[in-house]
C-alpha cells in the first residue's frame, strides 16, 4: 500500500509540475489588446503559448520550481508588432556595396552622383534610387542638364517610385530622343516649346532600362541571405515580430524558405506574391495556380507563409502619377503641364475585376498598389463586382496603400470586409508638399484613420520600408513608434499644423493599427496580435507607458525586449 500510495504522489506531483508554466511576467502594465482591451499585470506562458493572464495572485499559481519569473517593474507589454508592408529581400541588398548617405536636396543629389563617378567605371551607370522629390528641400526632380554637369560620361537615372528622370547619356542608351518621344507621350515628358525630351519620365521602367552595380550583382547566396537575416533582426530591435512582404518576387520566397529551413526566420512572414497583370489572361491564371500549390499557401508554417498577391494599378502620389478624379493641376514640383493630367492607370477596370475574380476563386488575398482616389474606387468597384458572384471578405483582400480615398470607397470597403494597408510616416514626410500641390480641402480624406476605425474597417499600419536597415535612416521609416505618433497626432514635418487631426486614432486604436488588425490582415489573428490565452506569445516590453505619455514620447519609445513563441529574440536592457 505504501508503494501505491508513493507512486500515486509521485505521479500527481509530475501531473503539477507539467502544468507550470515556463515563464511568468508579473509586476508590469500588460495590454492584452483583445476585444475589451484589458490590462492585467502578469501573463504566463507554457511551450511557446499564453496560458494564462490576470492579476499576480491569479497567475501565482502557475509558478514552480522550474519557471522562469520576469519582474517587469511597471514597464508597459504589448502584443508583438506587426508591420503590413515591406520590401525585405531588397530592401537588405540596398547598401551591400556602399553606405548610400541622406539626401535632403537636389545639391545632395547631384553631390552624391559626383562622388559615385569618381569610383564607376565611365559608361557604367549610376542609379540614385527611391530619393523622393516631396522629401527633398526644392521639392522637384533634377533636370537632366542637372544629372549632366554631375556625371558627363556615366548614364544616369534618378528613379523615384515608378518615375524618374534621367540625363543625356542615359536617355540615349534607351534611345529616348524627341521622336521617340512623339511616339510615347504618356512616359517621356517634353519641353512644350521644342519638343526635346526634358529626362522626365513616367512609369520609367515602360521605357527605360538601367543596369544594378556589377558587386551587388555578385554577392553571393549566403551573403544576400545575411543581409536579410541583419535587418530582420533589426525588425526584431524595434519590437516588429510579424511583416507581409508585399510584392514578394521568386527569389525572395527561396530566401525566406531557406532562412525557415536553417532556424534563421526569427519573425513570422506572409507573403504577397507579386503578379504580373499584363498578357494572356490563361497564363495568369496559371501563375496563381502555382502559387495556390506552394506548400507554405497550402498548410502555412507558424513562421512562413503565402497569402495572396499583388499588382500596381497606379503610380505614385510621391512622383506625380497616382490617379485621381480630379486633375493633378499644372505644377512644377511634378513637372506637370496638361492641366487635364490625373495620374496614370496601370490597369484598366475590366482587367482588374478579371485578377480579383481569379485571385477570390483561389482564396487568395488580392491587393494592389492605389494611391489616387481615381484607382481606389476603381479597385472598390471590381471587389464589389466580383463579390455579387463570391464573397470577397473571407479572402482577406486589401487596398494598398489608398492614401487617398472617397467617402464612397470607404463605406465600400467597411460593407465588403476589405482590409486597407496604409503607411501614416509618409504623412509626416510628404504632407508639406502634398498641401502645396493640393491645398488642404483635397487632403480631407488623406490616410483616413479615423473614418476607416469608424467604419468598422480592419486597418493595419505599415511603412512600405524599400531600402537601408535603420528605422529612422530607412526609406521609407520602418520605426512604428513614429507611425504611430503619426497616426495619434496627424503631424507633418516642416508644416505648422496637424493634417486634419479629426482623422487623427486614440491610444487604444493606434496601439490595434499595429497589432490585432495586422494580424487579421496576416490571415492570423487566431495565433497572434494580442495576448489572450491560447495564442502564441509574441511580445515586447517596452519604456514608455503609451496610454498616458505625452504625444511626443510616443515616436521615442524604445524596446526592452522582443520575444516570439515566448523566446527572447532581443534585449536593450535587463529586465530580470
């Protein structure tokens, strides 16, 4: 009998300590950010997964020999953060081959092309990359006898979003002179009075072609791969355990595949593959057929998966290209002169309806790159289309970017079920310019927080990072704290007052734009995006207590600490 009995405590001691946890925070201020967006001061976590959250005395009992306790001394958790819109596979390459400097002005520019043709070979050329002319201090491109004085003997091509401009030598090589111009008036911009090219060009790569710098070209496998592996963990340093690479090409989905296989995929990935909308239609729809039959569309991996797809369907609001209904207006900022110019539409409606239709029928997750309200409601128009035959919401489709947006539009999508990804930093970045362009009535309805929140719309924050790892130094800024100023304050750099601050978010809701709402925008919310029990811990511990600081210590928040699958993948301080 008193084996029996032995045996029976000895067996219910290791049912117990099954049962602890492994670690337990306590002693914090712990922002579950579920639906009633409750805050407990501990949270405990078994193999990976929120166990259990409450009050101390409530978690205590989670508590064994083997746990590892955290005492958070009053510093702020959150769910891990989410950011619904990067480049990473390219962004990572950007500086492989030399540290490319800030460029403020068009004297930066041209400064930074001199420099460059000291070290480039004569006749090789030289690409200046993604400089946005509303970020510059002239707020215009450089002319082409401007790209001419830096580098007389180098083709050259300042390429901002889809537009650019290029000098002589460059457009030569593409054989852009004033005939071919005649011939493609929509891509190459003229001088009125004679016709010569200007070097302006719209949707550049129509007409254009340039060539990458041989070194980046030669970095090897391994080495591309730790690039990204760096800036992923810079991600992982401002707090961001989840992203969805928007326009996902070939090579980076065998990167990330590779990163998963090798233990390196310390953030959870979805992917958009991007899609090329142009051509036979039957061959598209091949394409998607291939891409439903990726395993990681199939059953997706906790870290790696694919979600759907993308195209562009207009330019760009930083480059003078988004579509609008109503007319850019003649500027010399953008180099307009038609004063009948709104933009240019990659895609027309009937195309449009016939990808989201193909995409809906697959389950994918369609969305497209629309910046003018033009493209918006066109994008609105074929989502609500397609859904009279099959429900487009279940699919978790979005609008990318839609910086600007109608009334109508966002009524659309809120009865539709439609996601929008926005970027709110370019307003802090790029507003200036745009209310010179525009005036402030025609921002009214400029990255509309407020109205989507109030529509019911799932909206999730994003930067659109393209190149350079550095949250701040990265164009555009992957930093979240200052979207998320951005989107509490509707602030504009160099511009005295808030961009319309009645679309301004609270606390609770910019705090939701980064992490429950991208989570859902991920096809993930049952898994992550905020700390309820069941799902995994994705977390940070941060300094600043975002509730109750001021506006402006809301863009200097730092991260303690960052944990994914309840391991600490970064630390700044100690904390325990």
């Amino acid at each position: 009998m008193r084996f029996i009995a032995t045996t029976i405590l000895l067996l219910a001691s290791t049912v117990a300590f099954a049962q602890d946890a492994d670690l337990v925070l306590r002693g914090g201020k712990i922002v579950t950010v579920d639906a009633d967006f409750q805050i407990v001061d501990a949270m405990a976590i078994r193999s990976g997964r929120i166990v259990d959250v409450g009050t101390e005395a409530e978690i205590g009992s989670n508590i064994g020999p083997e746990t590892r306790v955290v005492d958070l001394d009053g510093k702020m958790v959150l769910p891990g953060l989410i950011d619904s819109h990067v480049h990473p596979s390219s962004a990572s390459m950007f500086e492989a081959d030399h540290e490319i400097p800030p460029m403020d002005s068009i004297a930066d520019v041209l400064e930074y092309i001199r420099r460059r043709a000291e070290v480039v070979p004569k006749g090789e050329w030289i690409n200046v990359s993604q400089v946005f002319i509303t970020r510059l201090s002239e707020q215009r491109y450089p002319t082409r006898s401007e790209l001419d004085s830096a580098a007389p003997e180098h083709p050259v091509l300042f390429r901002t979003g889809p537009d650019g401009s290029a000098n002589s030598l460059g457009l030569t090589e593409n054989g852009i002179d004033k005939a071919f111009a005649a011939k493609h008036p929509n891509h190459v911009m003229v001088d009125p009075a004679t016709g010569e090219p200007t070097g302006l060009l719209r949707q550049s790569s129509a007409v254009f072609k340039s060539k990458p710098a041989p070194s980046t070209k030669n970095l090897t496998e391994s080495e591309r791969d730790d690039r990204l592996v760096m800036l992923l963990e810079d991600y992982g340093r401002w707090g961001i355990t989840g992203i969805i690479d928007r326009n996902c090409s070939d090579s980076a989905r065998s990167q990330y595949g590779r990163l998963l296989k090798s233990n390196r995929l310390q953030i959870r990935v979805r992917l958009s593959r991007s899609l090329n909308p142009r051509g036979d239609l039957t061959e598209i729809e091949q394409k998607l057929d291939a891409i439903v039959s990726d395993p990681y569309f199939v059953k997706p991996d906790p870290r790696l998966g694919v979600i759907g797809v993308k195209v562009f369907e207009d330019g760009g609001m930083l480059t003078g290209s988004a579509f609008f209904n109503q007319p850019w207006g003649i500027s010399t900022i953008y180099g307009i002169e038609d004063p009948r110019y709104r933009g240019m539409q990659y895609i027309d409606a009937h195309r449009i309806e016939a990808l989201v239709r193909a995409c809906v029928k697959r389950d994918l997750a369609f969305t497209a790159h629309c910046q003018g309200d033009a493209a918006v409601d066109t994008l609105v128009g074929a989502y609500e289309k397609v859904n009279q035959e099959i429900p487009v919401g279940p699919t978790r489709s979005t609008l990318t970017h839609s910086s600007f947006m109608t009334p109508k539009a966002i009524a659309g999508v809120a009865k539709l079920g439609i996601g929008v990804d926005l970027q709110p930093a370019w307003l802090y970045l790029d507003a200036r310019t745009l209310v010179a362009q525009f005036g402030e009535e025609r921002l009214k309805y400029f990255i509309p927080l407020r109205s989507l929140f109030d529509a019911g719309v799932m909206a999730g924050g994003g930067s659109d990072h393209m190149q350079k790892i550095g949250s701040l130094r990265s164009v555009n800024p992957y930093n979240p704290f200052l979207g998320m100023w951005v989107a509490a304050t509707r602030t504009a750099n160099l511009h005295d007052q808030p961009i319309h601050p009645e679309q301004a978010l609270t606390r609770e809701e910019m705090i939701r734009f980064y992490t429950i709402n991208n989570a859902w925008l991920m096809r993930n919310e049952t898994e992550t995006g905020s700390l309820e029990v069941g799902k995994r811990a994705d977390f940070i511990v941060i300094d600043t207590d975002l509730l109750t600081c001021s506006d402006d210590q809301i863009r200097e928040t730092k991260v303690d600490s960052t944990w994914l699958d309840g391991e600490k993948i970064f630390q700044q301080h100690s904390i325990d």
